[in-house]
C-alpha cells in the first residue's frame, strides 16, 4: 500500500509523520472521505470545497487543491481498488507542545483503505451525549472526533451502527458520521445546518435530488417516523429497522427505496455532480 504524504507517494510502512504534529497532539486537523468506484472518485470537487471550507472555519492555510487532486489521482492509481475509501487528512503540522500552531507548514496525507458496499438497512441507537450547535468547531469537518469514537463503540456493543445526536437544546442531529432523514406524513425531511450536523455532501445531494425538506425535529421524531433513514460517503442512502427497542417493520420503506435507486441513478451518470 502506497499513501500520499507532504508532496509524494511513500510506502505506507516507511511513512513517517512527526510525533509533535498538531493533528496527533491537539487534533488540529481537518479531513475528508471519498468514495472511489474501481478507481475514479464520486463527487471529488464537493468535498474539496468542503475541504477548504473546513480549513478556513479552522484558521489553517486554505490548501492547495490542485495538489489534493493530483495526491488523490497518484494514491488511486498505485492502490487499485474496486470499492475504496479515500481518507483525505490535512493538519496543522510541526508545532511546539500546546495549543500554539509552528510555522514549519503543514501536514497533508491521502490514504486509501478498501470497503465494501453497506447492508440497505442498519440499526441504529440514540446516545445521551449532544452535539454543541454553538461550538467553534461546528460544521467543520475535523480530526477531533474522540466523542464520536465513543459513541459508535455505544452504538457496536448495543448491535448498532450508529449512534444519533441531539444537540443543545433537544433537536435531532446527526450521526457520528452520518445525517439523517425521516419520513413524516409522506414528506422526507432532514435536520438543517443550523442543528448542527455536519454539511454531508450525500446528505446535499439527497436534499437536491429527493427534494427532502430541511425542518427543525425533535429528537422523538424518531420514535414516530414512518421511515428513517442515513446518508453518508460510504453509506450512500441507507435504511434504518430498528432505532434503540423500535423497530421499522418493512425497512427500507418505500420512500427510502425510492431515494436509494435515485441516488444510485444520479451517482451513476456524473461521479462529479
């Protein structure tokens, strides 16, 4: 296995990053995970967006992109993979001990892993811990991920997943590395930015070609909905059957299953939509 690291392909057991780099120390690091089909990215310029997007809102240097794509293209082409995950890693690079970033650069590292296509249902729980739709890191796709760490090793011991947010103030979030969707009254609705979650790109996607409605839901939405359903990179859209103790009987409903073959529809015309 060949990564991408600081301007050139290495082999991944002579790859070497700092033990003082700020993304180890402090978690001063933003990513992005793609998904590749038999070698060639699914919505590549999205999460690049994204990736600056994230950068900015962490007071990094925005990167250069055309580097990220040609790390991308060089880590594809030396690791073929049928179905792959891409993990994109920026961090803060050399820095002194502490909160304060160095001014040696920063760390840039593209991986790739293998996958295999997600079951179309899945278990999921809610978790007692919330997400701070306030915080300075909210929206940002960062390597500070320790809380979701813990919640989806809650999720794995309970048979699930995933494990769901609320944030503050009791509405429903997001997953650790997910969206989610509902189903109410025939409508597919799903949090808005401002709960919190994440900015997925497939959970953008899905809004744009399901025609979801984004609305503000109480975290026992959940208990209620008529369909539940996932979005994320390597997930696509998929179905939830059982949230906690309830069960969705007939999981992925119909109007999952309609979003599943619409997306799987449009990913396949344009892998960069």
């Amino acid at each position: 296995m060949k990564i991408w690291l600081n301007g050139g392909l290495r082999d991944v057991d002579s790859a070497r990053v700092s033990v003082l780099d700020h993304g180890l120390t402090v978690g001063d690091g933003i990513f992005e995970t793609v998904k590749s089909v038999e070698g060639r990215t699914f919505a590549l310029t999205r999460h690049l967006a994204r990736l600056a997007r994230s950068a900015r809102g962490l007071g990094l240097p925005e990167p250069d992109l055309d580097e990220v794509r040609r790390a991308c293209a060089a880590v594809l082409e030396a690791n073929p993979l049928p179905l792959g995950r891409l993990r994109i890693t920026y961090t803060g690079g050399l820095s002194p001990l502490g909160s304060d970033r160095g001014d040696q650069g920063t760390t840039l590292i593209v991986a790739l892993g293998e996958a295999a296509r997600r079951p179309d249902s899945t278990a999921v729980i809610t978790v007692p811990w919330t997400r701070n739709e306030r915080g300075a890191l909210t929206g940002l796709k960062t390597t500070s991920y320790a809380e979701n760490v813990v919640a989806l090793a809650r999720a794995h011991e309970q048979g699930a997943s995933e494990a769901l947010f609320a944030n503050t103030v009791g509405q429903l979030c997001e997953g650790t590395g997910s969206n989610v969707f509902v189903v109410v009254d025939g409508e597919i609705l799903t949090p808005p930015v401002t709960s919190g979650c994440l900015a997925g790109i497939t959970r953008e996607l899905a809004v744009e070609w399901t025609g979801a409605r984004e609305s503000d839901l109480p975290l026992d939405v959940l208990e209620h909905a008529d369909e539940i359903f996932l979005t994320s990179t390597l997930r696509d859209v998929q179905g939830v059957h059982r949230v906690d103790g309830r069960q969705l009987p007939q999981a992925p409903g119909p109007m999952t299953t309609k979003a599943m073959r619409t997306f799987d529809e449009r990913a396949a015309d344009d892998l960069d939509p």
